[in-house]
C-alpha cells in the first residue's frame, strides 16, 4: 500500500523539493498553497499525512492543524509541522 502524505506550503520551491524527495521514497504526493486549500484537500484526499508550514497566507500551519482536529474526519490524521524559524 501506497501512503498518501499532504504537503502544505506557501513557497513553490519547499513544495516542489519535499514533493520530490517523497515521491521517489515511494509516497503519493499532493501539494496545496495554502491553509485553506490544504483544509479542503484534506478532508477530500484522507492522506495518511499532512506536512504543513507555519506561516502561510489565509490559514497558517497551526489554525490548519487545529481545524483538522476539531473535525471528526480528520481528528485522526497525523500532522507535522515544519518552520524556517
């Protein structure tokens, strides 16, 4: 089985090079540019993964991760949290 991991990131070049890396690991990528956009993915995808940023427009990593916690779909769902800081 094939997991499916969510990386969530504003900067094109950070999505592209963890997309990279995960893919030729083996993983199914998908990619969103935003909090929000990452919300929707998530609930719509399930992925067994969800790899955020901090900071990013709309919807930071942190409110991202919180939102996914108080949905019952998603409580589950593990999340990382990455920053530059």
């Amino acid at each position: 089985m094939v997991h499916r991991i969510l990386v969530v990131d504003d900067e094109q070049h950070i999505l592209q090079v963890l997309s990279l890396k995960l893919r030729n690991a083996g993983f199914d990528v998908h990619t969103a540019g935003d909090g929000e956009e990452g919300l929707h993915l998530a609930r719509s995808l399930a992925p067994d993964l969800v790899i955020t940023d901090v900071q990013m427009p709309y919807m930071t990593g942190l409110e991202l991760s919180r939102a996914l916690a108080h949905d019952p779909s998603t409580a589950a769902m593990p999340v990382i949290i990455l920053t530059a800081r």
